[in-house]
C-alpha cells in the first residue's frame, strides 16, 4: 500500500496539480486531490514527487540487442541487419541473451517504461523471459521465425520454429502473475516463408490472448524486395497469409500506399512508430498523422539500442512529435496530448492489456514518478508538456509494476544493477570492432 503525490498526470488530459495516487496490492485505489488522500488513507507508506505519471509503454523494443549498441552506426538498414546485429545475434549463447535482456529491461526500468513488447531471438529465448519475470518488468514477448535468408545460427526450419513458439507459449504466456504475455514473433516478411507465416497465424489463433509481433515495410527495399517474390506490397502480403488484424502489431510502416492504409484500418491493425530508429537508418518518414485520421492504432517504440542508441521513451515521444511536424510542415501535427497517449493507452491496447496506460482506479498500479530539478525542466508551465517536450528518462526517480517498486529515489531495487552492467561490459566485448 502506498501514496504518490505530486504533480498528477493521470492521462493526456487529466492533470491534479497537488494530487495524489494510491496503490492498494497491484491496483491503484485512488486518484485525486492530496488532501482527500491523506485523509482517506493515512497509514499508507508515502512518496512524494514533481510529478507523477503512467508507466510508459515501448511498443516495439530489441532487449537482447542491447549489447549492440553502438556497434554499426551510420549504415544502411540491410546492411546494418544482416552484416552486424544478425551475426551477434547468432552468436550469443544462452548466459549472453539473458545479460543482454537484463540490460534492456534495466534501462526501461531506468527510464520510466514499465510494459515492452519486445521481439527476442531465435534462440535462448528463455533466458529473456527469465530475466523479464526476474526482474519484474511487464512484458510482451516472442521468440523470433526465421526460416529463409538467415545467416548461420539462426536459420531454422518453420515447423522447428514455430513448435519451440507453442512451448515458449505453454510455459511463459501468463506467467509470473499474467505480468509476461506471449506474440509469436516472425522477423519479418523477407526472411520467412508463406508456409512459415501462416503457421504464425494458426499458432496465435490456437492460444487466447497470444500476439502477433512483426516488422513491415520498415524501407523501400523491403518492400521492393517482397513485391518481386509475391507481386503484392509488403502489407498486402501479410493481410493475404493472415498477419493483421487486432492482435498484430506490425513496427514502423513508413512505405504504404493507400490500399494497404485501407487494409491497416479496416483489420483493425496496430501499427509501431520507432521515429528515432527510422531516422537514424534513414529509412523514411512513416504517416502517422494520416494513420491515426483513419483510425488506426499507432503505439511508440524505440527499436532496438544498435539503431537509436538508447530506450528512452521520454526521448522517442519528443522524436514523434518534432518528426511529424517537420515532415507535414504543420506545427500542429501529433501534439503532446496525441504522442503521450501512444506511449501510454494505445501502447497498452496495442499489447494487449486492459486497465493499464493511465492512472485510474481500478486500473494497474504501473506508476512512475519524476523530478523536475533539471534546468531542463524549469519552470513546467504545462506538466504533459514538459513530459514530452523536455524529460530525459534519468528523470525518473520512481518506478512501479503491478504495486511492486522496482525502481526508488533513483534506485534500482528489482536486481544487482551494478552487476548487470558489468558483466554486460564483460560479454560485449566479444563483439567489439576489431
């Protein structure tokens, strides 16, 4: 039981100025003004804040990835994948996947995400899931399909595949207290076959509550690329062996033409923009302002820490925004009350969770608290736009899943974060440049 008071943004358009949350078990049991909370619940345990906020949501993240960071910066795409990460990818043994995801999960913690949907490996998939359940995180995660133009190591037959899914599913799918949920996970259209991609379809229909998790028509080559084997656009192919609808979420969509937006809209498909990550590979602008006048569900996620350097989703809100705006040449475009409900409510409905991407009673007690001591942060005029114009994910001082304080006055308290570093230092080393 707990009380968090501060500054209360309880969602895009919901501010307390002196306000106050309180959690009761992993709910939250009341949202309103301070006084009325002290009064109604005195012997709670009390924190106090700047402000006080949903958990964030990181729609589209590579944990395992993390030991990556830095490694083949400024490369094309393709290039990038296949000549870089993949290749770590494949190289990376059980101990290595599990450091590298509590690496991830250690930085999200850090900076204020609580929920992730994050597409893993093909193999050593349970170490992750280990390490999400260990340290508490909430989570969506897959092990990855590759059964086509895969480098060695991580080229598997789609039956081997999509079999080791069904077992990851039957042992992890609502686990550690329904905080760990499954998406079967192919990497994307390119490197998967039809056989493969129908099958993840049958899988995810075969088992409640599971997702689909995949990228699409994230660069022109792609595109071009699954247009030459099938005669279809790359989202047009993926409606045609059953990969949309509303439990898909498909990341980036930058190059769609209007049919396959009508397709989007029409199955109910949620779509992952990764603004920093698609401009740092320079892949293209994805249409988010038109997505979303269609109707479509649009989450934010920050990719991988190769392609965006870090998982701050503070930093991607920010990206969203700037990033429309210049491309439309519209000031007004994704405004701060649009992009923080990405990062929030429609995260959290494109994952799958109810109750949860906002503090309301009754809802997930997933809470963050902030300070604004930075001169960054002075003075907050407006405190939703001060989240997503001037926050840094080291502003966050307090993290919260599910009622359990995995992150307090700036300490980590869910692992030995130290320690976690560390041997993430030891292991990368391996695949320093030479």
């Amino acid at each position: 039981m707990m009380l968090l008071s501060g500054t209360v943004v309880a969602d895009s358009s919901t501010v307390v100025t002196d306000g106050a949350v309180v959690t009761a078990g992993d709910e939250i049991v009341f949202v309103g003004d301070r006084t009325d909370a002290l009064e109604h619940y005195p012997d709670h345990e009390r924190r106090s804040f700047d402000v006080v906020a949903p958990g964030l949501v990181g729609a589209h993240v590579h944990s395992v990835q993390s030991l990556g960071r830095g490694l083949a910066d400024d490369a094309p795409l393709l290039e990038w994948l296949f000549e870089h990460v993949l290749p770590m990818e494949a190289a990376m043994d059980r101990e290595t996947m599990g450091v590298a995801a509590k690496l991830g999960y250690l930085e999200c913690i850090e900076s204020g995400t609580t929920t992730v949907v994050d597409h893993l490996s093909v193999r050593h998939a349970d170490a992750a899931f280990e390490a999400a359940g260990d340290l508490g995180i909430r989570g969506v995660l897959g092990k990855v399909l590759m059964d086509r133009d895969a480098p060695d190591g991580l080229l598997e037959d789609a039956e081997a595949g999509l079999t080791e899914s069904a077992r990851l599913i039957r042992e992890y799918h609502g686990a550690f207290d329904d905080r760990i949920r499954y998406a079967v996970t192919p990497r994307f259209a390119v490197s998967c076959s039809e056989a493969c991609l129908r099958g993840v379809r049958d899988l995810a229909d075969s088992h409640e509550g599971v997702r689909i998790h995949t990228h699409a028509s994230e660069t022109r080559d792609e595109v071009a690329t699954v247009r030459e084997r099938t005669g279809m656009g790359n989202i047009r192919w993926l409606d045609e062996v059953g990969l949309t609808g509303e439990d898909v979420l498909l990341a980036h969509c930058v190059w769609t033409d209007e049919r396959e937006r009508e397709i989007l809209a029409e199955t109910g498909t949620n779509v992952v923009h990764c603004p920093s990550s698609n401009m740092k590979l320079a892949s293209g602008v994805a249409p988010i302002p038109d997505y979303l006048d269609r109707g479509i569900t649009v989450a934010l996620g920050n990719d991988g820490p190769p392609c965006n350097n870090t998982l701050d989703p503070f930093t991607e809100m920010r990206q969203g925004s700037l990033l429309a705006k210049v491309d439309s040449e519209d000031a007004t475009a994704l405004p701060a009350e649009t992009v923080f409900e990405m990062a929030t409510v429609d995260g959290a409905r494109a994952a799958g969770f109810d109750r949860l991407g906002a503090l309301r009673e009754g809802w997930r007690a997933d809470v963050i608290g902030l300070s604004t001591d930075a001169a960054r942060s002075v003075p907050v005029h407006d405190p939703l736009s001060a989240l997503v114009y001037a926050t840094h994910g080291d502003d966050v001082v307090f993290t919260m899943v599910d009622g359990n304080v995995l992150q307090d006055d700036g300490e980590i308290r869910c692992c030995d974060a130290d320690a976690v570093r560390e041997r993430a230092r030891e292991l990368a080393t391996q695949f320093a440049p030479e």
